[in-house]
C-alpha cells in the first residue's frame, strides 16, 4: 500500500498536467488520457476522497448486454456445430503468453501487442491472435497431428482513430489442420467449411478468392522485382481491395521504388481472375512458367479446384491473382471470403459506424486464412516442421450483421428460454407458488417466478409479454381445491385446466413444438 | 522500434544480472525470472539472434488439450442448462477493466490484481472476479432489476509456493439476481441452484452451511468485540475450516489483541451447527436478542429454510455460524457448498498435488456466495443501491474432479462428435470419398475422411477405434458398381451393404440412439 501523502502528491502533480494541456488546447483524446490517470490516482485514496468513478469499459472494448449475447450464442452455435461436424477437437490456452512467444511473429503490427506490467516475475503480452499460441502448443506439446477449434478472444491496441468500429478485444474462431498430408486435401476442406457456414448463417451471396503465396512470390519474380522488396509489395497489393489499382501502382513506384514497369507487368496479372481454366492458361504462360514457385502454386490451385468440384462449392469460389492477405507467416495457399450482397455490406457498416468510403469497401470480408507450414518450426528446438492449414471466421463482422437483421426484423430476441411463469391471482399463495415450481425445476422445465410475496396477476402476465414466455401456470384458491392449475397461453390468452399429475407432460407437449 | 545497439546493451547488463544471481546461489524462481526477461531482450533482436525460446505457458496458466476441453464442456453444459432453467440472462464484459474500477473492492488482496503495462491511454487492470464487472455494468447501465449468469476467466497474482494448485488464470461461473424483492426468495432460489448442481454432476455427497454477515456482526457485538476489530476478527473465524478452535483462539487474543473472554464467548457460538431450529434457540438467547442486526439475520434465516423446505433441500442445508466467508463486500446471507464424501475430496487434492494437510481440509469447497447489497451502489454516481445476491460455482475444483473420475473410469472421453468415417478398401478412390462425405456433411453427419490419397483400410479402422468412432462407410470398386457403401459398425466388426439411398437415414438412425 502506497503511502497517503505520496498519493496526493501525485495527485497534486497530475492535476497540473491536465491543467496544461487544457490551457494548450491539447487533443481531447490527449487530456481524457491524463485525467484518466488523475481519477485512478483519486481512486486510490478510497472511500474518504469522495472518488468519482468514469463509469466505463476501457477505450475499444464493450459489454455484450443480453440481447448481443443470444445473438451472439446463436452465431457460435452454427459455427461450433459445423466444425464439430467436420470432426474438430477444441482446445484452450492462456489469455497471455511469454512475451517472447509473440515476439517477431506479426512483423510491423508488433507494437499493437498488449504487454502486461512487469509486476515481477515474467513479461508477459495479451494474445494477439489465436495461431501463435496454436503453433506453440503444438510444439511444446510435440503434436504433429491435430485437427481444432480455437474460439477466444485476442487483443490489439488498434488506433480507433485510423480504424473506426474496429475493437481492441475481439473474439477469434479458428479451425485448423495441421499434419504432413496430400496436398490440397485439408486446403479444400477449410474451403468446404467457409462455404457451409456462410450458408448456414444465410448472410446474403458471398464469394471466396483464393490465391497462393508461392504464385505471387513468383509472379513478383518474373515481374523483376527484387528479392528484398517481395514483402512490401506484396502489402501494397494486398491494399487491392480498398485502392485503385492507379493508387496501387503510384505507391509502389514512388514510395517503394519498383521500376514502373516492373508494376506494369503486376499490374496485369492481378486483374486476373478465374478458375481452374485460369490456373491451366498460366502454367502455359511463357513468363509465369519461368518460376518453379509459381509453377508449385498453379497446380497446388488446379488440384484445389478439382476437390472443391467434388464438395459442389466452386460455384462461390474465384481464382484471384490480387489477393494478398497480410500477414508474413503464410507459405501455400491463401483465401479471403467477402460478402458480396450490397444490403449485408451496408449494414455491417451501420453497425460498425464506418462512415469513410475508405474502409466501407472491404468491410465485406468475413472469413480469411491459408497454409502456414513453417510457424511452428519457428517454435521447435529442433525446427521440426508440422505443416498447417487454417481459417478464421470474421466473427465480430458476423455479429454486426445478425444485430442489424435482428433489428431490422419484427420478431423480438428472446434473451432467456422460460417456457412458463408460475403465477398466482390471489394473495397469499407464495408458498403453493414454490412448491410447484420446485416441481417444475426439477422436472427439467425452464421456469420463473416473481420475487414477491404477492404480486399483481396482471404484472405477471405482463412480465410474460415483454419475456416472451409462453405458458403461465395460474395458481389460485380454487385451483387449488380441485388439485388443477390454470394453463394460459400467452398469446391466445386462452385458458385451460390441468390437473396436477398432468401438468409436466402438457407442457412439455406444448413447448417442444 | 528501439535501437538495436540499446538492446544488445540491455542483453550485456542482463546477462550480468543471471550470471550473478548463479554465482549467489539464487532460488530457482528467482533465476528463471531473470533469465526470462534476458530472453525476452534476445527476441527482440528477431532473426538474426539466433533465438532460443522457453517453451512453455506463463506462471500459473496451462492449456486445456482436447481431452480436458471435452470434460469442461461437459460440466459447463450442466451448470448452463440449470442457470437458464432458472430463467437466468448472460452478459459479457471485458477481461480488463479500469484500474479504478477495481479499486478499492478488495481489501488487501488488491496487491494479486494484473495491471497492463502503462502504454500510453488508460490504466487498465484484469479483471479479478466476475462480481465488481457486474456491478460496474448495472450501475453504468443504469439496470435494477436483472437475474444473469457470467462464465468467464478471471485473474490472480497469487503466490503459487503458498498456494499450491491454484491457477493464476482460473474460471468462474456465476449467478446473480439484481432487485429490490422480498426477503428470501431470490436467496433461496440461489441455495435451490447449488443443490441441483452439485446434484446433477453427480460429486458425491455435500453440504451447504448458511450463515449471515449481521449475525456475524451482532454475535461479535455482544461477545464485546470492540467496533474496529469486527472485519479482522471475521477473518479469524473465516479460518476455522483449516484451523482448529485452539488455533484460532491464540490468533484472536496473541496477534488480534481480543480478550480471552470475548474469544471464549465467540468460541461458543461458532461451535453451533443446526437448522431453523437453531435460529429460533438463537432468538430467544438472553445475549444473542440484544443486537438487532443479529435478530434480523436470524429471523431471515428462518424464513430461508421455511422456503427451502418447499424446495425439499434443507436435507443438504446446515445453519453453521463459524461460516464467515472472505470478501467483504457480503452485507446479509452468506453460504458455501462443502463436498463430504472422503473420496472426492481426496480426488480433488490429488489432482490439485495438494500434498499438505492444511490446505486438504478445504479443498472440499465447490460453490459460494451471499448477499451483496452495497456494491452497486459504490458505482453509482448518486450511491443509488441495487440488492443483489449470488452464487459462484467452484469450476476448477469441479473440473479436477470430473478428470480423476473420467481417468479412473474404464470408459474413454471422447473428443469429437464424429459418427462415421468414410473410407476406401482400395486404391484409386479419394474423389469417391470426397463426393460422399461432401453428401453426409450436408446432411448434418459429422464425418471425417483421411487426408491421404490412398491410406489403407486397416489403419482407417485403427483410426476409429482410437478416436471412437462408432461407423465406418467403405467403398470400393464392387460397391461403388452395386450403388451400395459397406456399412461396418467399428465395435462389433459387422458389416452390411446400404444402398446410396438409403445411407444417410440409416446412418442417422445408428446414432440417434
């Protein structure tokens, strides 16, 4: 415990600090910041210095309040059920990791990483993403086989000025294969799940580009681009799908030095798209079929191709030579699912308040992934390699979306599954109440009761309404003598005696429908 | 980015550091810290340092693999299903909060709360329970009335030398009903949900003690505990499972300065166990009366076993006033569910390498909670109270339980759903295994196929029998020409030909039983 004064001293210290920059007119995100360090700092004297609390959750982040979370409930459900039915096993691991574990693994975005305080012992960061710990677990635990799901939240310290309606804590749903097999074979399956789920969550028309890393590598190669520089162009066209290709171009030749027509030749091959015939035609291509890489790369896509045939989902899958995708560790395969129907697009802004051209334009995006071969070797002492494939629905655009439509739609969320109210219309009859709806519970029936000795028949009946209760079990003084229950139907208001013996199989009759 | 040349510096004097500790004989802890925040500086050299990772989680965390994930389901599946029966909400919140929010809320265990490194922005601390978020949240969003349940990780620097077993990073599970109700009811409804919990997990036998904060505080009123001293006292007493009378006597009078016939006089109460007979014998005590909180908490008392007789619980319910619970936020009923049966408490301190006796004797505790009538209020901006009362479900404790039984049980924990595997008996046939598992997953059966070109069909079996799946579709050249699949069930090694049609209301009539 800190010592009184030293508090108010620093309490002192830090009100000048604001009172400065107000007087300098500072940014309002610069003063909530101090003055946020001068409420902490009151807080600590406790209850004696009449502490006025920011009632907030911290900067990028939120409550999901019921409504979200039955949404929410909903969306993994669909998702869970279908890699449960693709056979995943899931797995958990710590909301933070060794520092060390995160470090050089997310290239320039490093500095987004949570660290925690060095309290003593070790440095530790927030989880990033759920891939790296994935790529650890399998090498601390020497797996070489595994086939998981992984839904969790991770942690960016995103600037929300540049990226609006972007979290800082979001939630992540993987599914990844890892292990030395065929090739395509697992690829095609990750495909065949983006596809299902897409479809099960009847988000409106999507499209899934594919790609591979080896293709653009080698494509950058026969377009004379040097070695050192394949990286940053390739996150230069990665910004394909949120810039002119006019754009494109100008940054790679004024700000990365590309000869402008080495970008020309890029330039050509990304507006290219197409499907397994698009694959063949640049296997022929004098220049492309100059690199081993890409030569790899287009049989690895024709091979993919011909196993999405067999799972019926090539309708919704497009060759493209543009897609990028950010990060580094990617090494075969990559593909990125976008909404395609403009009423999804623009709700999913809406809701994520992103009012910019800018970024409306790739908010489409709702599943990404690809092969990652050599992530876990970079966690093995010996380097031993397991070869990965994977993907991660875009769970937070999802939400968005199903928030809008739920919005959008007449009938009402329903944040709790009570099948039945028991009620009373006269006074005095809390007891008969609990007896009865101790029956209930323990009949396996979802129930509720109002926590007072004598309510109001009407504000239970109204408490029904506004829950979405079904069923009400009326108990009266009568109902009572003749050993019935009045069974109402909210809806209909319709009422009917139940005997009691009766009672359990009526309602589970009537609410199984 | 720092400066490469800084952080080679910081690598020398580091490297100091763990040299001298060594040569010092430093504990192990002690060193291992050290040497991880000396790998930690080699990371950020990336590549070129030739890095040499720690493999391993954090102090005081692990993974859950599949096996473990597949029992948590299991037992959350349970606690979930009791929670919405009972007509419960969920919320979430984030893992950090506002270091201020949690100010001042725990006492002296604040110094075990996680802050987040000062990056520039708030100060943000994890969360440590789930209890003060929810206060947090109904204060801020100005809710009075909410009965909700929370299953999230929370967050604790504890010292694992002293307590052994206990994870840094560790769930709750809890329900609270938010509202100003009649006395008792929604309290009971609390005792009623750990009797049907602790029931359906099926641990084994266990009791629930009840006692009540101002019972507590009136007995230490009339024993002559002077006003200051109550809390410290309180948590003397709170010791009294883990310690014997003559123990915590000495505490009270040697280190908390009590008479020694104050202690006597407490000692006497807190020898006393019984039911509603017990608070009515307590009413009528010439001392006991004297105090009218003590006469409020054990009038409210009686009215709790009046309603958890009509739940048909008090078999499992004991008024025990040597209950005192540690938090100090708990304003009325307080109560704790203690396993009885020497065989899962013994389980439980197996799995948690419990080896000292001490911490043994309360390992049996699986659930607690009380009444909360002030903690909202500290939240609000104009004090305003929400009653509330709650319980939180001892997950981890349960968790370990349900391993020892599960690895001490002859039958195996399955870790996936999947109900059949499409195989080939011959060479040649993965796109025929494709197009029909591609036709099963539409249809809603969880499938897996092998991701080879041509595995043999004797270690597609093997695979079954491992993973415990129960079916087996296989093709081959006569089957695929008859339009049938060999159906083989994996346990009894028959086999039966299902025509194409049929197939997948066959399959689905196998596993539905």
């Amino acid at each position: 415990m800190e010592d009184k004064a030293q508090i108010q001293e620093a309490i002192k210290s830090q009100g000048e600090v604001v009172r400065k920059l107000k007087s300098e007119k500072a940014s309002k995100e610069q003063i909530d910041e101090e003055v946020a360090k001068l409420l902490a700092l009151k807080a600590q004297l406790g209850d004696d210095g009449k502490t006025q609390f920011v009632l907030k959750t911290p900067k990028g982040t939120r409550d999901y309040n019921p409504k979200q979370m039955a949404i929410r409930e909903k969306v993994f459900n669909t998702i869970i059920r279908c890699f449960k039915r693709h056979g995943a096993e899931t797995i958990d691991t710590p909301v933070f990791e060794l520092k060390e574990t995160l470090t050089g693994k997310y290239g320039e975005d490093s500095k987004l990483i949570y660290d925690l305080k060095d309290q003593g012992g070790e440095l530790l960061s927030l989880r990033y993403d759920l891939t790296v710990p994935f790529a650890r677990y399998l090498a601390m635990n020497k797996i070489t086989n595994i086939k998981r799901y992984h839904i969790a939240k991770v942690y960016r310290r995103d600037n929300p000025a540049m990226t609006r309606g972007r979290y800082r804590e979001f939630y992540q749903c993987d599914f990844d294969i890892a292990g030395q097999y065929d090739a395509m074979i697992p690829d095609a399956e990750c495909l065949k799940i983006v596809h299902e789920i897409l479809n099960e969550l009847d988000l409106g028309d999507f499209r899934i580009k594919v790609n591979d890393r080896r293709i653009l590598d080698g494509m950058f190669a026969v377009c004379g681009v040097p070695d050192d520089k394949f990286r940053t162009i390739c996150s230069t066209v990665d910004k394909l799908d949120k810039m002119s290709w006019e754009d494109v171009k100008k940054e790679m030749v004024n700000e990365k030095g590309l000869s402008e027509e080495a970008a020309d030749q890029i330039g050509e091959y990304v507006s290219m798209q197409g499907g397994m015939d698009l694959a063949e035609r640049l296997l022929q291509d004098h220049k492309m079929s100059q690199s081993k890489q890409a030569c790899a790369g287009l049989s690895d896509i024709k091979l993919l191709f011909k196993y999405l045939q067999l799972f019926h989902v090539t309708d919704k899958v497009v060759f493209d030579l543009s897609l990028a995708r950010g990060l580094d560790y990617y090494t075969g395969v990559i593909y990125e699912a976008v909404l395609t129907q403009a009423s999804a697009v623009s709700a999913a802004n809406e809701a994520q308040n992103c009012a910019n051209a800018e970024e409306s334009v790739s908010v489409g995006s709702v599943a990404g992934g690809g092969r990652y071969d050599g992530l876990v070797g970079m966690f093995d002492p010996k380097g031993r390699r397991v070869p990965c494939v994977g993907v991660s629905i875009g769970i937070e655009r999802i939400f968005s979306i199903m928030e809008q439509k739920a919005e959008a739609s007449p009938e009402k969320v329903r944040t709790t599954e009570v099948q039945i109210m028991v009620a009373s219309a006269q006074k005095n009859l809390l007891e008969e109440r609990l007896q009865l709806i101790s029956e209930l519970w323990n009949a396996g029936i979802k129930a509720e009761v109002m926590y007072k000795k004598n309510p109001k028949l009407l504000s239970q009946l109204q408490y029904c309404e506004e829950a979405g209760i079904p069923l009400v079990a009326i108990l009266g003084e009568q109902e009572l003598k003749d050993g019935v229950v009045k069974l109402r139907v909210v809806a209909t208001r319709e009422e009917v005696d139940i005997s009691r013996a009766d009672l359990i199989s009526e309602i589970k009759r009537r609410t199984e429908a």
